[in-house]
C-alpha cells in the first residue's frame, strides 16, 4: 500500500529502520531578507500551511514572490512618501542629516506596511501563484 507521499510521486529513503523522504529543495536565487521573514513566520505561526508548501515543493518559490513583491513595494512606497513629503535631492544638499533622518523615517514606515500586507499574511497562499 502507497502512502499519499509516494502517490504524489514521493519517494523515501531506508535510515537505521526509519524511512525518511527525500525532500530536495532545488534554490536558483537566494531567499532574501523577506523571505527569510516570511518562512519564519510561516513555520512559527501557520506550521500546517509551511509543511504543506514544503512537501509540495511550492515553499521556495512562494518565499522568492514573496521577498520579489517586498522589495518593488519597499521601492515603490519609499519613492512615493519621499515625493510627498518633500524630501529631494535639493534637500539632500541643504541639509544632509536632516535628509537621512526623513528617509530613515520613509523606510520604517514602508517596512511597517510591507511587512503587514505581505509577509505576515493570515491567510494561506493561492497555489495559482
């Protein structure tokens, strides 16, 4: 009798009595900061949802969206914020730490944001994504 691993086309490997899967995850760019974040949270939080994505091989690709989509948001809304708020290059010049305390404050607030509309998610992933 198949176990439902090996019906999805699993496989398991003998160790001292014990059969162990052969889970490989194939990595062809690095997890970033955000997906770093995100796998932490999943497999603290939502444990059922990250061995489900482990085992269905989906983990790694759904931890590479996640830290791409973080990354062009943290841009997006850290160039929007400077825009509104007023803080150029003409500022830069003027008035360097005045400047650096601004954008030290966009990008806490953009991370603030980013972290809760994309990493800590309380619902599972689409597998369409």
């Amino acid at each position: 009798m198949k176990t439902i691993f090996e019906e999805m086309g699993g496989s398991y490997n003998e160790v001292n009595g014990y059969l162990i899967p052969n889970l490989v995850i194939q990595e062809s760019e690095p997890i970033g900061k955000y997906g770093h974040m995100r796998r932490q949270y999943l497999k603290e939080q939502h444990p059922i949802i990250f061995s489900e994505l482990l085992l269905s091989e989906h983990l790694y690709p759904h931890l590479v969206e996640i830290d791409r989509a973080c990354n062009g948001r943290m841009e997006l809304l850290t160039r929007q914020m400077a825009a509104q708020e007023g803080v150029t290059e003409v500022l830069k010049a003027a008035d360097q730490m005045e400047w650096v305390r601004r954008m030290n404050s966009i990008q806490n607030r953009a991370e603030e944001i980013v972290l809760n509309e994309l990493v800590y998610l309380e619902e599972a992933p689409d597998d369409d994504t």
